[in-house]
C-alpha cells in the first residue's frame, strides 16, 4: 500500500519567480488538504530524467514549464489528446498503479480564461509571435474561432512552424509580416504570446472600439498594450488569468478534488504580485 499522496512540485528553468506555488498552496489550503505540498524545483533538461527516476510514491504530480514540457514526454508512460496536439505536457499526474501520464492544461486554461470573460466565440482571430505558446494558442483557438487566424511572425521559419500548427489542429491560419502587427489591433480577439516588451510600441496603436485581448503576460502587468487596450474599454484577459485556470485543472487532476477554489487561487496570486 502506498503512502498517501501528498507531495507536488513545478519543475523548469528558471523557476524562482513561478506562481504555481503560491496558487496550489492557496487551493490545498481552501480544500484543507494540510498534509499536501507543493514546492519548486530548479531542473533542466538534462537533470529532468534523474528528478522523476527519484520521486517516490508519496509524489501526486507535477508542474511542467519552460524548457521541459517537451522534453518530459519520454519519461511517460502515456499523455492525453490534448497534449499530443501540440506536443507539449504542463502536468503530470502520478495515478495509484504507478503510471505517469502527461496532460496540457494550458490550452483548456486559455479557453476557460477567455469564456470566463465573456468570449464563447469569434469569426477571425490574430495571434501575436510564434514562440511555444502561440501553438497552445492555435489550439485554443481551434475551439472557439470559426474563421481564419491570422499569425503575426518576424521570420519565414516561423510562418513555416504555424501554417505546420495550423494544418495540424485544424485551423485556417494565414501569415502576415510583424512589421503590419498594428492591423492585428483590429481583430475581435487579438493573443499576445510575446516575450515582455515585445509589442509595448503598438500600445499607441490601439483602436477606438477595440475587441478582446488575450495578452500572456502576468509579471509585469499591465503591459503598455494591456493598459491601452483597457483604457479604450476593450476587454483584457492576462497571464494571471491563464495561470489560474490552468492550475485550477491540475490541483483537480492531482488531488482527485472538483471543483478546485478559482477565486481563492486568483486572490492569493494578486496578491503575491502586488508584494513583487
């Protein structure tokens, strides 16, 4: 009989300034789950294998971020549809026989962030770079847009990468130089996935009336174009949010408790940005 279940962890590089935490902790807290922990671990990609071979069966799951969410995938011994779509795992739930099986809550985590704020569906849709969490985003949108998705990218590879993506999930997706991402302003739902400073000189650009904004940031927000983009009324939805939605299916994958507490979780991750 295997001891209780009660230990979990986010796993990348760098990994000090990471949430999970701080949102786990708050949701074992509101569930009163006091005998679980949820801690942080600095690991790459070549200390990755070592760390899982050594996790005993008290270990529930685990967290994935950057660079390992591909490189996990290995190590176990099966992942969802839904990570397999974009070959990409964020979580690992260790089940009671010992089997270590691979999710992606970050692309349900962006639809119940954006259906959250009111966004059930649109007919065309702009994705702002093309990096790891532009494909996440295609797979998002593949379920709430019904018509073309226009990817802003910097390089010939890059478009070659999302019409890939495209093809893949099943959504129309149609390229376009950076250097005319300010037209992207003007789709009804616009998804910043950008390194922080990366679209700060289209803040200026913001239209009148703008439609939603799904920018991926958390730390720091607002972002310039986050900030416009709200004081032109349009609808923002932030990194935080995606963090707290995605989280809130791994604390219900990893501790078999639904529904994990979504406003204690987002309180106590507010918070802990504003001590920042």
């Amino acid at each position: 009989m295997p001891p209780a279940r009660r230990r979990a962890a986010v796993l990348g590089s760098p990994i000090e300034h990471s949430l999970s935490p701080v949102l786990h902790r708050a949701a074992y807290a509101e569930l009163g789950l006091d005998d679980w922990s949820y801690d942080r671990f600095e690991v790459d990609e070549a200390a990755l294998p070592g760390f899982v071979a050594g996790l005993d069966a008290s270990w529930a799951g685990l967290s994935l971020t950057m660079p390992l969410k591909r490189a996990i995938i290995p190590l176990l011994d099966g992942i969802s549809d839904t990570a397999a779509s974009v070959e990409a795992v964020n979580t690992v739930v260790f089940t009671e026989d010992g089997r270590r099986v691979g999710d992606n809550t970050d692309i349900p985590g962006m639809v119940s962030a954006l259906r959250e704020r009111g966004v059930d569906t649109v007919d065309s849709a702009a994705v702002l770079g093309a990096g790891a969490t532009a494909s996440s985003a295609l797979a998002a949108l593949s379920q709430l847009c019904s018509g073309p998705v226009t990817a802003y990218v910097r390089s010939a590879a890059r478009a070659d990468e999302m019409r890939g993506w495209g093809d893949r999930l099943g959504v129309d997706v149609r390229i376009a130089d950076w250097a005319e991402a300010d037209e992207a302003l003007h789709a009804p739902l616009v998804v910043a996935t950008t390194p922080a400073g990366t679209t700060d000189a289209l803040a200026a650009e913001v239209p009148e009336a703008p439609g939603t904004l799904f920018d991926v940031l958390y730390e720091p927000w607002p972002t310039a174009l986050a900030a416009a983009w709200a004081g032109r009324n349009g609808t923002v939805v932030g990194g935080l949010d995606l963090l707290v939605h995605q989280a809130v299916l791994q604390v219900e994958q990893m501790t078999g408790r639904s529904p994990a507490p979504l406003g204690a979780m987002r309180i106590a991750g507010e918070r802990a940005l504003e001590a920042r």
